[in-house]
C-alpha cells in the first residue's frame, strides 16, 4: 500500500475517534460523580469537578493523538 | 450460548483452520495460500512498524490478530442468517479491555513502575515539579484519558457495526423491490467493515506508541 495511503487512514482514523473521546469524557466524569455523591453523600459539586475532569481528559486524549498522527503524516 | 458467542466461536474456528492450512507447508516459493498469507502479514507488519518503528515488530501479532479478527467479525453480518458479533458491546469492550489491558502492562515493562508513574503525573521537571496542583491535575487527567480510551475504543465500533447490520436488517424487510438497494449497501458495508478494522488497529498501534514514544 502506498505511503499517501496509510496517511489517509491515519487522518479517517482520528477523524472518526474526535467525537467519541471528547464525548464519552463528561459522560463517565458525569457517571462517576454521581456514584460519589450516592456513596459518599457528598454535594452536587462533586459532579460538576468529575464532568469537568472528563471533559479536559477527552480534550487532552484529542489534542495527544491529533499532534501524534500530524507528525507521523509529516515525516 | 449466546449467538453472538457462537459466531465469535465460529469465526475463531475458521481463523485458525486457514492460518494452520496456510503455514502447514511452509516454502520457500509460497503457494497461493502462503502468498496471500504473506502479503497480508507483511502489510500488516509494515502499518504497524511505519508508526511504532522497528521495535514495533513486538506487538505485530498482538495487533494483527486483532485487526483480522475484528475484520471477519464485522464482515460476518453479511453472511445470510449471521449477525457480527461487533455490533455487540460486550464483544467489542472485551477487546478493548484486552487492548487497555496489554498497554498498561507495556507502559510499566518499557519505563519501569515509577517512570509509569513519573509518565501519569504529566513528568514534571523543574519548578512545576514544586508545585503540588499541576501534577495532581495531571495525574487524575491521566488516568481519566486511560479509561477513556476502552470505552470509546468498544463504542465506536460497536456503534458503527450495529448501525450497518441495522440498515441491512431494515432494508431486508423491503423484500425483492429492495434488493439493488442492499446490494449498493453491502458494497458500502464492506468498506465500513474494513475502514472500522483499520481504525481499531490504528488507535491500538497509536496508544502503544503514546507509551513507547514517551509522548507527552
């Protein structure tokens, strides 16, 4: 297969990855915390820190592999 | 047992009755099945080793097996009176899970448990090293991303797989009036199958590579 090929994959992948890991973030910050508020009897809070440490988590997992096949398409 | 275990059963049983017929004989001019073999493997070996670089070769047949399993999985829905067992979320978060599973102990073999560690609190160096909260954040940020990763590893494939089994199911109920309709759709189910094969080996190969690369 030729290199242009295995470059096109490279990209379909990740463009087809993006909406799934930046979604399923908040979605298992949002589970997560609600089984801390349950067992923990803490605050509501505790939900919003959890959402909002998936959602960076999903983002950060995007950002990692969106520079890692940019540079791999270049070399 | 369930159908979705019996098809996986039997896509195993047939992966294994054409490798052993494969590489029963092996010869130094291949025959047609060896050729095929061959080709098939090499390029497999030179997708993985393209991202990984030579030390890559390790992980070929972890990866391989899993791309052509996956493969034959999704292309099982096709087959009349067979379901792909992908469009099943149990079937897909199990190998995920294996994926999750062999990266974690690959990251600890490669940089050693406290340079795994090291790796999970984002490597602070410096004056950032002094500060408490950044390499917390990280840490938790870290491991988050780890747990992320099985889960929409097994979602998008089963998601995809399931919709496509779902389209052929549906268009199957139009009886003969529709059958130019599914023909078109198996065409367009074949290149889902593959691309979706392609896209798990990838993300595979790609989290491999985040550890051994020591990507940051």
């Amino acid at each position: 297969m030729k290199q242009e090929t295995y470059s096109y994959i490279k990209i379909l992948g990740v463009v087809i990855f993006i909406p799934f890991a930046v979604g399923i973030g908040p979605l298992l910050g949002f589970f997560t915390g609600l089984y801390l508020v349950k067992k923990f009897s803490l605050g509501p809070y505790v939900i919003f820190i959890c959402i909002t440490l998936g959602f960076l988590s999903g983002v950060f997992e995007t950002i990692r592999i969106i520079k890692f096949i940019f540079r791999e398409t270049k070399k | 047992m369930n159908a979705d275990i019996l098809y996986s059963l039997l896509i195993i049983a047939g992966l294994v009755s054409v490798s052993a017929i494969a590489c029963r004989r092996g010869a130094l001019v291949p025959g047609r099945m060896q050729n095929a073999a061959e080709l098939l493997f090499g390029g497999i070996d030179d997708f993985i080793c393209g991202i990984l670089g030579p030390k890559g070769r390790r992980y070929t047949p972890f990866i391989g097996t899993l791309f052509i399993y996956i493969l034959c999985m999704n292309l099982a829905g096709l087959v009349p009176f067979m379901k792909s067992p992908t469009s099943n979320w149990s079937t897909t978060l199990a190998l995920a899970l294996c994926v999750f599973a062999y990266v974690q102990y690959s990251a600890v073999r490669e940089l050693g448990f406290l340079g795994y560690l090291d790796h999970l609190f984002g490597r602070p160096r410096g004056i950032v090293a002094f500060s408490v909260f950044i390499p917390i954040l990280m840490f938790f940020i870290h491991i988050v991303s780890e747990l992320i990763r099985p889960i929409s590893l097994s979602l998008r494939l089963r998601s995809n797989i399931w919709g496509e089994d779902m389209l052929i199911g549906v268009l199957s109920g139009f009886g003969i009036k529709a059958v130019p309709l599914i023909v078109f759709s198996m065409g367009i189910i074949i290149i889902g199958a593959v691309v979706q094969a392609v896209v798990f080996s990838l993300l595979t190969t790609i989290y491999f590579a985040l550890v051994l690369t020591h990507e940051e």
